[in-house]
C-alpha cells in the first residue's frame, strides 16, 4: 500500500496535477485519489490504478512499476461487514447504464454530506440486478459497512422503516443478535449514531414510498446510498436520478445467447429475433424465456415462439419459478388508486404507440386535467414511460397485455365499448376542426370557436394524434361508419399534401371510396378517387395505377353534373398526357380544367390549373409567356387573400410557394439567375410560414439548383441539408435527386409538375 501511494503521488507531483484534476482526468472520484495516497484503501481496484496510468501519461517500465503494486495488496476485504446479495453471473446490456451510475455517484460522493442515488424503472427491468452490481463494483472505494435491505415496496404490506431498521442494525454491529432497542424512537437514535460514526454503502431495494427511505438515510459523511424502486420517488431532495429501459434487440439476443448458448441462437435467428421482440427487450421476461429454454434442451426457439406468440398466453408462460410477470405487475397495480387503475386498463382500448393527456381525458370520461394527474401517477411507478415527444406516455407492450387481462375482468363490454367509442368520436371530431385550417381556399374560414388558434396549432395536433385518427378512422370503416370516414377523408386532404408518408394515404383514401359507394355518394366517390390517384401518382409513384381513378372520376363526375371533381379528374389527366410527351394535349386537358373548375367556384382549383398551364408552356419552350401566366395567377391569388386575417392567410401561403417555385424554374430557363433565386428563397419561405415539408423540400431542390448553375457555391450547403433532411424523413427518392444535383455533369431539372 505504502508503495502505491508513494509511487502515485510521485507521479502525480512530476506532471503537475492536482488531486482533483488527476480525478477529472482519469473519471474517478477525488475521495479515491486522496484515499490511495493516504494509504487508506486496503485492495484498490486494478482497473482504478490504470485509469490513474492513463491520466498521468506512464508507459514502461513506470507504468508496470506501479501496476506491480496492486498484485502486492494482500487481498482483505474491502467491507468490514457485508449484507450484500451476489451479484447475477449473467450481467449483459447494461455496461453503459453501470457505467453512469457509478461515475455519478462518485461525483456525488465528492460534495459534502451523503450521496444518494435513485434508479427506477418498471417491473422486470433489472433494476436490483444493476444495483448490487453497482455496490460491488464501488467495494474499493468506500471503506466500512455494506448494508442491504429489501423494502418489498411492492408487497401488499411493505416493510415498514422500523421493521427495516432492525436489519440495517444487525449489519452495523457486525451481524451481532443482540437485543436491539425496544421502541422506533429509541431505534432510530442507535442507528443515526452508528452511521455517523463510520463510512459504508447502503441499498435499499424496491422501495415503495420516500417516507418509506427518508428515516434510513444515513446521517453521517462518507455514505453513498442507491435506493431502487419502481417509483420516480422525486420527493426525496439532493438525490441522483437513474431511469432504467429496455434492452435494445442487439443486447436482448445477446443475453438469450448467454443462458441459453449462441449455437442455438445462432441456429434458428429469426425465432430469436421474433422472441426478443415479444419480450420487449424486458430483462425479466428475456431471462424467463431464456431459462425455459434452457431447462429444455428438446426445444427449438421456434416452439416457445410459437406458444408466447399469443397475447392471452404470454404472461401465463412467462412465469417459471418465483419470476412471475404477471404477479410482479399485479403488486404494482394494486397499489395505485382506482383512477389510476382504470387509466391503466383501458389504455389497452387504444393500440397506439403513445397517449396525450386529451386523448385519456376523453377514454375516462373526465377532464385533461384529472386524466394528466392519471398518467403522471403511473409514470411515477414506472407503468408508463414519458415518450420522446412532451406530454405523451408511452406502454410497455406487456404490460399493455397485462392491462388487457385486468380490463376484460374489471369493466363489463358496455363500458369499453362507450369508452372507445368516446375516443373515436372526439379524434374524427376533431379531426374535421383541424383540417379547415389547412384548406387554402380563403373563403373557407375556420370555425372561431375551435380549439386550434392557427394552422401551425392544428397541423401539431394532426401530427401528434395521427395515430389516433388513423386507428379511429379505421374502426369506423369497420363498423360501417361510412359518414364518418367521408369527413374525415375530407379533412385530411390538405394534411397529406403537405405531409406524404405519415400513414398509408393509399388506403385511408381508399376505405373513403369504399364508404362512398356503399353510402351511393358518386359525388364523394368522385372525390376520393381523384384523392387516391394523386397518392398513387405523387406518393406511391405508379402513375399507370392513378389513371383508373382519374378516368372513374371523370365518369361519376361527369354523370352526376359534377364540375368540380370533373375539373380535378382533367387536371389530374393532365399529367398522363404530360408523362407521355403530349404537350399539346396537356395543355388541351388543362385549359378543360381551368374552364371546369372555374365555373365550379374552385378558386384553389382554379389557380392551380392556373400555373400547371405555365408548367406546359415552360416545357414546350416559352419560359417568358409562363412567366407573365405566373404572374397573373400570383396577383389572382393574392386578391383574393385581402382583408383576411394574417393566421387564415398561413394556409394559402403554400399554394403562394408553388407559384414562387414555377417563377423560379421559368427566371432558370431565361438565365435570369438573380431573379429565379429570389423566387426560390420566397417560395421556400413560404413554405415554411404555410407549413408545408414536403413544399420546402421542393424549394431547396430548387434553390440549390439556381444557386449551382449560377455559380453560387452556397447551392452545396443548401444541397447538404436537404439530403439530411430527405433521409430523417425517410425520403430515399428525393435524397437522391439531390445527390444528383451535387455529382458532377448535366444536372437534372427539379420542377414539378404538381
């Protein structure tokens, strides 16, 4: 010992660091460093004594001088007295989270007073396994007693901090069995002298409650305690914070592999693909499926895959030994009032990934308020999860199981059905405010009373609920709702043109032409055709498909004396023709559109078949009537927006950008390259203004492209971000036509025939 400290401080000393900035370096405690060189650690770690090596530079003969002095400690225990549990021999994914604990409560170690840190989690996370792993390894470190006491915080009746204060005590006299005090009072004074007397560790285990922790924290210097607990426990003060998750799918199979042999796991890795993903990378559930495996030689992956692989059947089959699923959500279920409960239950109704608080309002009946009281307390116990997005939670998918078994034996079928049928009335409801303020036609005006203040409001909502929606539309199909998912559709036209792939428009569309036929909407129908080619077309990229509806369209339409989805069928055809080279019989189908949509009173209509008519001439060569087309059709749109109010001008802004994008292309044909960057960059904010990605997207490609041959070499940054922006999105398609703009050669041309 004397050896080391003398060797370290020398070190030390030579390259001029302090105790404190050799700690920063090598990330270990100051209190480690100090107690290293005061002789004061008994059997330091051989890891600590290379980080120091580290930290300091040696190499050599130095550096295997002074590791030669850790093999020459004799090996006394680091613990004057242990309670300690062992640690579980199969220890995998949680490295990282190991890591972050201990290095945090080093930091906190080093401030004066006690150190505590809280890791919570849900059942079955591992949050035991990672703390007593956790004590072990900070053995080294903290001279004294080791103390270890089971809170049971999820039994039915817990242990009290009296009835835990009897353990704790035994361990600090030495596991002496001698009679202790008789009351809690006296107690608690012999335990608050005998911590404030020595230094040690102590873990309180699955505690439920802090005025279950509060009376154990030691009162003395030199403590670290790790509390963990299915509970945030955010009322205990000074404290650090853990949360534990799930493994990831690489980490999951890897555990699977060491209880079970990666020759098996190897053999059949599609099987333990699907069984690491029916256990939802939940360390509890992942060692149970593990350990029957492996109990059972005879059995393929495969065999238990398929026995999990039924909801009703999982928890039953997850529970081998005293490792029971089901039992360790039931204690946690038990213990939560009844709101809290129910909550829990029927979010089973809803198969989302994550919830809003309106959304629960709706499913309990109740006001946003009482509903996010609700989630918070199941967050707290660690039943929910806060999802990436603010305000929303997120359900473990077996405990979504689990909350399905208690809502089938606790609420009678009358009750989910109103429940559900709540949720869908007030998305689909809401769904038809929302899309108003998305429609650019300024004759339009949304509902004064709504609960969306502007566009920006209501597209975040669309956004944030569209699984919602989307799984309310669905149910309404399927129960012959066929109304409803006409309006619905309806709304949602403008939402998918700015938004291209949030859910699959292909269908959504569909379902409402198969709600319009068997309601003998020809009108709807009409529409909704029209609606499901341009997804085929613009989304989906198979235009041969889209021409079937369009030309249905133009039958129904044309049946029914219908000019406005006439016009819309021509102008959708417009593009068959512009697709095949028929330039002039684009332009003939297009003036048909104008003329139908006109007499409809479609002004968005109108000015769309508009600035495509601008399209037509640019591609047939005459740039500079496009660009006077252009301009009549901007001064058209822009009459018709004055005297309206700036937040219902943010929805017409971006059909304003599609006009700045054709100026743009037509200023590029003429080489007038001031002018078309000035077109694009207004174009692109209106975009921005109006809310439109997939519009801004098109502005950048654009803007790059005018910037490029211009020889403004801003067009590759404008490119980069783009291509970033492509690939978050999932956008492979235009991601690539950027690329191509940045490779060398003739570039492609980016307008689009919209």
């Amino acid at each position: 010992m004397r050896e080391l400290a003398a060797l370290l401080r020398e070190h030390r000393m030579a390259a001029r660091l302090s105790q404190e900035a050799l700690a920063e370096t090598a990330g270990v405690a100051v209190r480690t460093v100090r107690n290293l060189e005061g002789s004061r650690i008994a059997r330091p770690r051989r890891r600590t004594v290379e980080e120091l090596a580290n930290a300091l530079g040696l190499t050599g003969e130095p550096r295997a001088r002074l590791l030669r002095t850790v093999h020459g400690i004799a090996p006394a225990p680091a613990w004057q007295h242990s309670s300690l549990p062992p640690v579980v021999p199969d220890f995998v994914g949680r490295q990282a989270e190991l890591d972050q604990l201990v290095a945090q409560a080093r930091r906190l170690a080093d401030q004066p007073g006690n150190a505590t840190v809280v890791i919570s989690g849900q059942p079955g996370v591992g949050k035991t396994s990672l703390v007593v792993r956790a004590a072990h390894a900070l053995a080294a470190e903290i001279a004294g007693v080791a103390c270890h006491v089971d809170l049971r915080g999820m039994d039915l009746a817990p242990l009290t901090a009296d009835q835990a204060m009897e353990q704790l005590l035994t361990t600090l006299r030495g596991g002496r069995s001698g009679p202790l005090p008789p009351g809690p009072g006296e107690r608690l004074a012999l335990y608050r002298m005998l911590t404030a007397t020595r230094p040690g560790l102590l873990v309180l285990d699955n505690a439920a409650t802090e005025a279950q922790v509060r009376p154990l924290l030691p009162t003395g210097p030199g403590w670290l305690t790790l509390v963990s607990s299915r509970f945030s426990l955010g009322g205990l003060e000074s404290t650090g914070r853990l949360r534990l998750t799930d493994l990831d799918e690489a980490t999951a199979t890897r555990l699977i592999e060491e209880i079970v042999g990666a020759d098996r796991v190897s053999a059949e890795p599609e099987a333990t693909a699907e069984l690491v993903r029916l256990c939802t990378g939940l360390p509890l559930a992942l060692r149970v499926a593990g350990n029957r495996l492996a109990s059972r030689p005879s059995w393929s992956v495969g065999w238990l895959v398929e026995r999990i692989r039924h909801e009703a059947r999982r928890l039953d089959l997850l529970h081998p030994g005293d490792t029971r699923l089901r039992a360790g959500f039931g204690l946690s279920y038990d213990q939560l009032p009844e709101l809290a409960r129910r909550t829990l239950r029927r979010l089973a109704l809803l198969p989302w990934p994550d919830y809003s608080a309106a959304a629960v309002a709706q499913l309990l009946g109740a006001d946003v308020g009482t509903a996010e009281a609700a989630l918070e307390t199941l967050a707290d116990a660690s039943l929910l999860s806060p999802a990436a997005a603010p305000d929303r939670y997120l359900l473990h998918d077996l405990l979504r199981v689990f909350a399905a078994e208690r809502l089938a034996a606790e609420e009678l079928p009358a009750a989910r059905d109103e429940a559900a049928g709540r949720v869908r009335a007030w998305l689909l409801g809401t769904v038809e405010v929302a899309g108003r303020w998305l429609d650019p036609d300024p004759r339009r005006e949304p509902a004064a009373d709504t609960e969306f203040g502007d566009i920006h409001a209501a597209m975040a909502w669309l956004t944030a609920e569209r699984h919602g929606w989307w799984w309310a539309l669905r149910q309404a199909a399927a129960t012959g709702r066929h109304r409803d998912v006409i309006a619905a559709a309806d709304a949602l036209y403008w939402y998918s043109d700015r938004y291209h792939h949030v859910i699959d428009w292909s269908e959504l569309f569909g379902l409402a032409v198969t709600a319009a036929q068997a309601s003998g909407d020809t009108v709807a129908e009409a529409a909704h055709r029209n609606a499901l080619g341009w997804v085929q077309t613009v989304v989906l990229d198979r235009p041969a498909d889209a021409v079937t509806q369009h030309r249905e369209a133009l039958r129904l339409a044309a049946a029914a004396g219908d000019r406005r989805n006439l016009g819309w069928a021509c102008f959708y055809l417009t593009g068959e023709r512009y697709r095949a080279g028929d330039l002039a019989g684009a332009a003939e189908a297009c003036a048909r559109a104008l003329r139908e949509l006109t007499g409809a009173g479609d002004l968005t209509g109108r000015i769309i078949a508009s600035y495509t008519l601008a399209d037509i001439r640019r591609q047939r060569g005459d740039a500079g009537a496009a660009l006077t087309h252009l301009r009549r059709a901007l001064d058209d749109w822009r009459a018709a927006m004055v005297d309206l109010p700036a937040h219902h001008r943010l929805a017409s802004r971006p059909l304003t950008g599609w006009i700045h994008h054709r100026l743009g292309c037509a200023h590029a044909d003429l080489e007038q390259w001031p002018a078309a960057i000035a077109s694009m960059e207004a174009a692109a904010a209106d975009f921005a203004a109006g809310g439109d990605p997939y519009g801004s997207g098109e502005a950048a490609l654009g803007l790059a492209e005018a910037l490029l041959r211009a020889g403004d070499s801003r067009g590759e940054r404008v490119l980069l971000d783009a291509i970033r922006d492509f690939e978050a999105d999932g956008d492979q398609a235009r991601a690539a036509r950027a690329r191509q703009l940045l490779a060398p050669g003739p570039r492609p041309d980016t307008a689009n025939c919209r």
